[in-house]
C-alpha cells in the first residue's frame, strides 16, 4: 500500500456510486493503492472520517477513509435532487485539487446526473470538460479502455447533427497527437498504433458514400504520418472492431461519441475505464451512469470502478516510477 492514495469522487448519490464504492473498498482493502472518497459520511456506513489525503493510507485497511462534503439535503436513493448539485461539484473541485497539489496520486470519478448538475447551472457537458477547466487544458480526449480495446471519439458529448458539422481535419490531428503522447508517457506503450475509423459506410467507398474521408480525414492522416505517427485507415466502421481486426491497433479513433463507446460497451461494460488524456494529472472512471434504477438495492456491479481505481494506479505507479 505504498505511495499516495487516490481520492475518489461522491458521484450523484441517489445513484449507486455510493453502494460501488463500499464494495470497491471492500474488495481492495487488503491490496492495492489507498483511495479516500470525497463525500458525505452518511452514505458510507461504517466509513471513517480522516482529515485529510494523507490519513487515509493508515486507516484504509480497517475503514473506508472519508474527506467530508455533507450534502444539502438527505440523499434518497433513486431520485436525484437538484439541492445536491453543489456538494457533487464540490467533490470533484476538491479531489482535483488534491491531486494537482500533490497530496493525492489521482482522480477517480464516480457517476454524475449531467441533467442535475444543469439544473443548478453547471456549464460544462460532462466530467472531461471540467476537469480540463479546473487544470486549465484547453484540448482534453476521453479514452475508454478495456483489456480487448482502447477507444477515442474525436468528438465527444454533443448531438450527432453538431459532431458531424464540427469534425475537422485540425480536430483530428489535435486528438491523435495528444493520444499517441499519452499512451508513449502514460501506457508505456513506446510505439503506438492508431487506427482511424471512417465516418461513413464502407469508410465512403471511395466518395460514393460520402466524402468526408477524402475531404477531411485522409489529410489529417498524412499529416500525422508526416509526423512519425503510427496512423492507419480509414477503417471501415463496421469491420473494424472485429475480433481479427482489434490486434492490428493500440486504440481505435473514432469520429463521434457512439462509433467508440458501442463496440467498447458491447465488448467489456464491466471492465471499461473512462480515461481522460491531456490532463496534468490522473483521472478515470466507470464507463457506466448512475444507474439510479436500481440503487439502493444492493445488486449494483462494482466491477467498472473497481477497475478504474487498478488503472489509476497503474497509471501512478508509472508516473512515480518514470517521474514523467
């Protein structure tokens, strides 16, 4: 249990990001790198409360080590409530602030309700596009991971309609330069393969299905290429993600939200990681929401959370050793 604790998000807790993250603790109590979550001690019976980061690593055997947030009202599991928007945001804010300081070895996210967190005037689409405003990075990418396959939308949580009409060559380019970097630094992987998905039937059949590859993908690519970049494609969509095709590549770049997440979720919900490159520090999470159909009932899989904890720390255990 040596080195810094990862601090963990409160998620939504009318979901089951309370529930995952008792299991979690659980299950990795006697292993593995410390976490202390970053929420109200109500939701973790038999938790306990530490002063800060560095607390947790002597407690994290016997207890689950909680850094309060206390909630605006009682939590009711099933039915989100918009007075607790401000305490869900303050856990992210004060995680992330743990580990751009140093005091924590990375970020890991619980679920949130972006419909909640609207309601209080959240102005951000998601966790990716905070965080990379809370670090101050202009360009973050959203990776989700799994052993079977990595995945990158180049356009991530906006309408089909608006990630067609803003796909750009520069937004490709962008995207595969900070993910090929990431994978070099972060997954010690010292030459990346990237393989670039079409954005249409049969990657546009030489224009007769569309001519965005030839028009804006085809020249991000031999840019890249320029670049000393690994790059393949334009991969037809629909046999790409083949079990044949997947060991041609290190992670599939995808021109819009579902292209990546469907194949990624079909293959392995219970162990994608949601990783977000560019950042200055280490985040991940579950690939999955909130769920609040079911929380409260102690049925709730802790399989994806459990996962992205072993991914940040592997991810910290790289850093710490590469100093990079």
């Amino acid at each position: 249990m040596s080195g810094l604790p990862l601090a963990l998000t409160m998620g939504d807790p009318a979901g089951i990001g309370p529930e995952i993250t008792l299991a979690a603790w659980a299950a990795r109590r006697r292993g593995g790198r410390p976490f202390v979550v970053l929420g109200d001690p109500a939701l973790y019976p038999g938790g306990r409360i530490v002063g800060s980061a560095a607390d947790a690593v002597a407690v994290f055997h016997e207890a689950l080590p909680v850094l309060p947030i206390v909630l605006e009202t009682d939590a009711v599991a099933g039915e989100p409530n918009v007075e607790n928007a401000a305490a869900i945001i303050a856990s992210i804010e004060q995680a992330t602030l743990l580990a751009m300081t140093g005091e924590a070895a990375g970020v890991v996210t619980n679920p949130i309700s972006k419909a909640t967190l609207y309601g209080a005037g959240f102005a951000h689409p998601g966790h990716t596009e905070f965080l990379a405003a809370l670090t101050g990075v202009a360009r973050p990418v959203m990776m989700l991971a799994a052993p079977a396959l990595r995945v990158v939308p180049i356009t991530i949580h906006v309408s089909l309609r608006e990630a067609l009409a803003s796909l750009t060559t520069a937004e490709i380019i962008d995207t595969c330069r900070i993910t090929e970097a990431a994978l070099r630094r972060d997954f010690g992987i010292a030459k990346p393969r990237l393989a670039i998905a079409g954005l249409n039937p049969h990657a546009g059949e030489g224009g007769a299905m569309g001519d965005e590859e030839i028009r804006i993908i085809r020249p991000a690519m031999d840019v890249l290429a320029a670049e000393g970049i690994d790059v393949s494609g334009p991969w037809p969509p629909d046999t790409m993600f083949t079990a044949r095709a997947r060991p041609q590549y290190d992670v599939a770049m995808c021109m819009y939200h579902d292209q990546a997440l469907i194949p990624l979720k079909t293959l392995d919900m219970d162990g994608g990681v949601n990783v977000t490159l560019g950042l200055p520090i280490i985040r991940t999470s579950p690939d999955h929401g909130t769920a609040f159909g079911i929380a409260g009932q102690g049925i709730a899989d802790p399989a994806s959370l459990i996962a992205a904890l072993d991914l940040a720390a592997e991810l910290a255990a790289r850093k710490e050793k590469t100093g990079c």
